[in-house]
C-alpha cells in the first residue's frame, strides 16, 4: 500500500518515521526541493526533531506528482495557514485516494473552518466521504521515537474511520475510531490556545494551581464552543479532548507552551515567535476561535485575553488580571456543555 504525507514538518516526519514499514510504501513530500535533497541524503531534517534518523523505507520528494500518484491514503500534514494551498496543488493527484487524512490541528485563520472542511471544500464533494481527521494527545519528538502513543481518527462516514485505523496502524498507535469529527478538530485547535495560557503560567512562575486552573475551565470553554458549533460534549473528555490539552500544556516539547513560557517571561510575542522554526498553531487559533465565538454566542475569557496579549498589545499582568477579575458564577452551568438558552435556539441535535 502506497501512503503519501504532504508536509515534512516535525509533525509529517514523525508520521512517516512512525508509518514505514515493509507493507507501506510512505512517501514524504516537502514542499521545498534543497531539504528534500538534504534529508533524502542525511536522513536528518536540519530543523525538526533533532536525533530523528528517518528510516530508509521512507521516500522523499519535492515533486508532488511523484507523492501522490497512486497513493491510497494521503495525509495532509501542513501547517493549517499553509494547507489550502497544498490542497489546491493535490486536487487533480488524490481524486483515486480511498482515503484522505487531515493532521492538522488548528483553523484556517481567513474562514474560521477546520481542516477537514478546507479540505471537502478545496477538493470537491467525491472527498468528503473519504476524509478523515487525526488527532490525539501526540507529541510529535514521542511519536517519532516509538513511544507507546494513542490517537483518534474521526469520520461521519463508518466506512472511512475503519479504513483509516486499518491503514494507519502501527506497534507503538493505538487508535481509536470516533464520530464526530467537529469536537475532535475544535478539541484540536483550541488546546493549542489553551496550552499558550499555560506557557504563560510556567513563565510567570505563578504556580501549579494556577495552571491547573487554566488547564481545567480551558476545557471547560473549548467544550463550551464546540457543543455549541455541533459537538458531541463526551469527545472532549477523551483524547481530543483532555488528553491533548494535558500534554500540549505540560510538555516541555509542547512549541505553543513553550511559546507561553517565553512570554510569561518578559519577551514581546514576536520575539517568541522567531525564537522556533515551528509554526506555534495557537497562535491564529486564538484568532479563528474569536470569530466562532461570536458566530456561536459563547464565552471564551483564556482564549480572548491570549489573543489580546497576542495581537491587541495587552500586557501579561494585565490578561491575568482580566481572567481573575471576572464576575463570579458557579463552575458548572447548562450552556457549558450546550444546553439552555441561547444554545437551545442555535440548536444542537446531538443533545436532543
């Protein structure tokens, strides 16, 4: 079986070091031809995953016609503010694929969609009954070193979630198939915000509680948001769900934690950005996120008070003082997980 991954970053190396096996055949596609040349012949990306020695069953090119022909199963692994654009190129390569993956964990930031809905736009309706997305708490250093590692593959289409989990399994992946795609996607890029919050904790050294505090109403609003967009609320108690916002908040592998910590310690947020090679996704999630809140009517105080240290010039003490200043409600409510007004109205008819 021929597997082709569209984007070598650290997340496509780890998937293709993790993916290759004598029964697959996985080809890797960079986007630029002089690293596919160099890791093609080092087998070390110069940037990703320092110490990773890519196996030599996997194939790389920067020839995307050369990826994709014949491919059965096509992961789309780019960055989300790149993947319409990789879309677009693989339209006319991956129309006989039997099934495409999205590994993208953010929202396009111009349109607010997830991938998977970038991807059934961009390559037309005979994809959307083959789409599938991948999420899961996986640190991408773990996963391409063999680590003991779970995941989630979400389809509305049965047919494409037992594809993907026969096709994509290995001895250190454990998959899990699940139905709603939308909660694992929102799950997916809204720990990434949440996770930045975190970063800010560890960098202002405020204290495990506090961080336990972010991590906790985190879920709490990242749950809120997607019931309200059509959300199944028990996706995000699994590993969409909790499982990936505990280690994207914890790990020191974690980029948009990391992004945090250097903010929390004083540097200005373009400065931590230039500090990584990594695309840090939360950072134009926090901006998507904003967008469906208001489409959706919801709260979302972590995630506004990050996009206001990010983009809106706000200092660190004063995001902080914003959240702890808030008026006071009881922890749990309705509508946090979609019920009662004005979710009843938007509607939600997984919860009718």
């Amino acid at each position: 079986m021929k597997l082709a991954i569209l984007g070598a970053g650290s997340w496509g190396l780890a998937l293709a070091e993790l993916l290759q096996s004598p029964e697959r055949e996985v080809w890797l596609w960079f986007r630029r031809a002089d690293l596919a040349d160099e890791v093609g012949r080092t087998r070390a990306h110069p940037l990703y995953l320092p110490g990773l020695r890519l196996n030599p069953r996997v194939r790389v090119t920067a020839i995307l016609e050369e990826a994709c022909a014949g491919a059965e199963t096509v992961i789309f692994a780019a960055p989300t503010h790149g993947q319409r654009a990789v879309a677009d190129r693989a339209r006319p390569l991956v129309r006989d694929a039997s099934l495409l993956v999205s590994a993208g964990k953010g929202f396009e930031p111009e349109s607010a969609l997830t991938m998977t809905e970038l991807l059934a736009e961009v390559l037309g309706e005979d994809a959307d009954p083959k789409l599938v997305a991948l999420s899961g708490p996986n640190i991408a250093a773990e996963v391409a070193a063999h680590m003991p590692t779970a995941a989630v593959v979400a389809a509305t289409n049965p047919e494409a979630r037992g594809l993907a989990v026969q096709r994509l399994a290995a001895p250190s992946w454990r998959l899990y198939a699940n139905d709603d795609p939308r909660g694992v996607e929102f799950a997916g890029a809204m720990k990434n915000v949440i996770a930045i919050a975190a970063g800010v904790c560890d960098g202002l050294e405020v204290g495990d509680n506090a961080k336990a505090a972010i991590i906790t109403r985190g879920l709490s609003e990242m749950t809120r948001l997607g019931v309200r967009a059509g959300a199944n609320p028990f996706t995000f108690a699994g590993l969409a769900g909790v499982g990936d916002c505990i280690v994207t908040c914890i790990s020191e592998l974690s980029r948009n934690r990391t992004l945090g910590e250097r903010i929390g310690r004083g540097e200005s947020p373009e400065a931590a950005q230039a500090e990584t090679p990594m695309v840090a996704e939360g950072v134009n999630a926090s901006r998507a996120a904003l967008v469906l809140a208001r489409r959706y009517q919801v709260e979302i105080p972590i995630t506004q008070a990050v996009h206001a240290i990010l983009f809106e010039g706000t200092s660190v003490a004063d995001g902080v003082r914003g959240l702890m200043e808030r008026n006071l409600r009881p922890e749990l409510v309705p509508e946090d997980i979609g019920l009662g007004s004005p979710a009843e109205e938007l509607g939600n008819p997984r919860l009718r």
